[in-house]
C-alpha cells in the first residue's frame, strides 16, 4: 500500500457548479493498493488511518487525476504542425499520404510507441484515438496501450468514398472488421472500442448504416467521428446527403447519435442540432488548438452548455498543435474570451477530468480520485523554470496554479504519470 503526500485537486462528482465541488487538499493524501485508489483526503487523517503505508513525498507538488483527451489522431504524430491550409485540403495534402504509410504494421507499431509516449509525457492518461482504415493499426495501438494497463479507447476509421482508393475499406469489409476489432478488443483490459467513421463526406449512406447496425448489436461501444467543423466542409455533406435535413441528422439517421457518440469540433451548429446532442446525451469534443491551426471558428461553450450538452476537452492531434492538455485549456481560454465568456481554470481543469469521464460514463474508473477508481494519476510540478517559480506562488491557490499553468505550462510540469498504480513515466529519469 502506498501513500502520495502532496496538494490534490480533484472533482468528486458531476457538476455545473465548478467552484463549489472541486475538492482541494492543500496537505493532501492519496492512498493506493495495486491498480486502484483506496483513500484520498488530507495528509494527517489519512496518514492516521494507513499508519503502515510506504510513504511517497511530493510536498510542494499537485497530484491531479490522470488527464482525459477526448478526440486524437495516433497517425497524425508524424504529420503534426504543416502549413498553410484549412480542413479540406489539409486532409488531401497532409493527412492521406501520412495515414497510407499505415499499411505497414511495423510503421504502425513504431508510431503507436513514440503516440503513447507523448500521451505519458503530457500526463495524458486516457486517449479516445482515431487509428486509420487499417485494421492492424488498431491492434497496433490496443497492444500498446495493454502493455501499461492504459485505458484507451479507439477505432479503426471508415471510409468507402472521397479519399484515395488505397485508404478506402468497404460497407461491407467495415462491418465485418470493426466486428472482429470489438469482439477482440471490447471491454479486453482497459480497451474499449470506438466505431469511427472518419466524417460523412466520407462515407456512403450504406456504410453509416452498417456502422449503425454494430451500433445497435453492442450498445457500449462508443461512436466517434466528425462533425460541423468548417464551413466548406458543411456546404459540401448538405451536396452528399441532400434529404437530411443537416449535418447532425446524417448521424442521427443511422443511429449515430446516442450517449457515448464523441463528435469533434462542433463549431458550426443550429439550436437544433444543440437541442438534439442535449436530448441524445452525446458530447462535443472542443478542439481549441486544431480549431484556431486550420481556421476552423470559435467554439461556442456558453450555448453547448444553455442545451446541456457533454463538452469534453481534446487536442485533436494533428490538427491540433500540442499533444500537452494545459496549453489545450491555454488556448480554450483565447476562444472563449473571443467569444467574451471566459472559460475558469476550474471548468477547464473539469472538462479534462471528470467532465471528461461523466461525457463517456467512465467515472466509475477514470476522472477523479475516488476510492475504487484506477489510479491513474499525474505528479505536477507548476514551478519548473525561473518565469514559473516567479509567476506561480508556492502557496498559490488551485485555481491560480491551473490558470498559469494553461498558459504558461507544457510537459515540463508533468513529474510523474501514474497508470493503473505504476509510475509508467518519470520525468527525472529522462534527465
Ligand atoms: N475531419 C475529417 N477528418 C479529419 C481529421 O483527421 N482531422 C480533423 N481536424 N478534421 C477532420
Ligand atoms: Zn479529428
């Protein structure tokens, strides 16, 4: 049994009302006996209740729960950071050759290792990951992840038309692979399978229907794709799917549009749509990063949250520019003061936790350090370089601390990334 000493923030439990249920330990403990938390509270009632537990002292530091990145792409690793376009052509230009080099299995394993590493190094515990049309690169990924008992979940992507001929699969080969990828990997582990067609321009009506039918045969698997991101791309499924009667309902016509569906971006949408995501209880993945990189808009958090709608942070790797969540809430908070209805450092730090966990209904394993959650957990050090030991208080409060970190903070303030009870990075020991 281990005992961490150190300032812990978490949220407990679902909220809206961000400030009121943080719950902070200034001298805070958190216990651990193999993969799961045991106890958390402040130091000196819990080192009474554990007197016998290894003591690990991180005082002056945060221990914070295991960040969620709700909408990535693992093949983008390589292609993160290119010039000059916006959605449409970025896909034709960037993103298709760099996904077609992952017919190769070991090219898919290779990058699979340095994607995971990145999610460690950034205290990014939990990824919801778009692979490619290849089917290996989705094995390639799920074995990296049971390798470190990390909780991932991911999907092979779908597309039957509008790419090139090489990245396209079929309705039917669809169906069939995404089957055995969920009978495979499913609830094996801490693996859980997202259907993912890519976006609607990129499949025919008979692919999202047999992505429905697996929709409906196993109904906890979760359903991720995209979704009214720029405004070419919205002109152009209204073309493609002249009878629906818009975006969303391309979706929702097959089944699509249910808890557990992650659509990215979001930023383009009608009070329906916003009306129909609340009633389905899906979530919209915000993607400030990729959003500001290819021009897309500025999310719309204060009418995402008048439906009620789930919103969960992600970066949107490669399109999104950093794989690091703190600069991700960084640049939430340019959108929103944008949009003049600045997002706090509490609801950033929210949507990347147990907001995050409550949207996919994973709170019960990730998001917070509850007793009976996996401890997956991340050891923050918010004053490591001279402007942050300046900038940041060492008896700064929670709000503060999270705040400058969002725009001042990057992987240099990720000591430790805890999965399933094991230190599985160590910043120290990069050095
Ligand atoms: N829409 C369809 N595919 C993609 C993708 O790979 N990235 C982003 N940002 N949007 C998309
Ligand atoms: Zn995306």
């Amino acid at each position: 049994m281990q005992l961490f000493r150190a300032s812990i923030a978490h949220f407990p439990t679902s909220t809206a009302t961000f400030e009121d249920d943080i719950a902070i330990y200034k001298d805070g403990g958190l216990v651990v006996e193999d993969k799961k938390i045991v106890d958390v509270g402040a130091y000196d009632a819990i080192r009474d209740r554990y007197p016998l537990a290894t003591l690990n002292d991180f005082t002056g530091k945060w221990i914070l729960p295991g960040l969620i990145d709700s909408h990535l792409h693992f093949p983008q690793t390589q292609s993160i950071a290119h010039y000059g376009e916006q959605l449409l052509s970025w896909l034709e230009n960037y993103t298709f050759p760099t996904e077609m080099q992952f017919a190769d299995p070991d090219h898919a394993d290779n990058i699979a290792k340095v994607f995971i590493n990145q999610l460690l190094k950034n205290g990014t515990t939990t990824g919801f990951v778009f692979t490619t049309v290849h089917k290996t690169s989705s094995e390639a990924l799920f074995n990296a992840a049971s390798e470190i008992d990390m909780a991932i979940v991911a999907g092979k992507v779908c597309m039957d038309r509008n790419c090139p001929q090489t990245l396209q699969d079929t309705a039917d080969t669809a169906q069939a692979d995404c089957a055995e990828l969920i009978n495979t990997w499913h609830n094996n582990g801490r693996n859980r399978y997202a259907l993912t067609p890519r976006f609607a321009p990129t499949s025919s009506d008979h692919q999202l229907a047999a992505l429905g039918e697996l929709a409906t045969q196993y109904n906890d698997v979760f359903i991720q794709t995209h979704l009214s991101e720029n405004l070419d791309e919205i002109a152009w499924v209204k073309r493609l799917f002249p009878r629906a009667e818009g975006y969303l309902d391309v979706y929702d016509n097959y089944n699509l549009v249910r808890e557990r569906s992650v659509f990215g971006h979001g930023i383009h949408l009608t009070s329906q749509e916003w009306a129909r995501l609340g009633e389905t209880n899906a979530t919209v993945a915000f993607c400030p990063t990729s959003n500001l990189f290819l021009g897309s808009g500025l999310f719309d958090l204060t009418t995402a949250r008048a439906h009620n709608v789930h919103v969960a942070l992600a970066t949107d790797v490669g399109a999104g520019t950093t794989f690091n969540m703190f600069k991700t809430y960084g640049d939430a908070y340019k959108v929103s003061q944008l949009r003049n209805a600045p997002i706090s450092p509490f609801e950033g730090f929210y949507l990347m936790t147990q907001g995050a966990a409550v949207a996919h209904q994973l709170d019960a394993e990730i998001g917070n350090l509850n007793p009976g959650s996996v401890a997956d957990f991340i050891v923050v050090e918010p004053r490591f370089d001279e402007l942050t030991a300046l900038r940041i208080k060492a008896d700064a409060a929670f709000d503060d601390v999270f705040f400058a970190l969002g725009i001042l903070g990057d992987d240099r303030a990720i000591e430790q990334t805890w999965i399933s009870g094991r230190c599985c990075y160590d910043k120290k020991s990069l050095q």
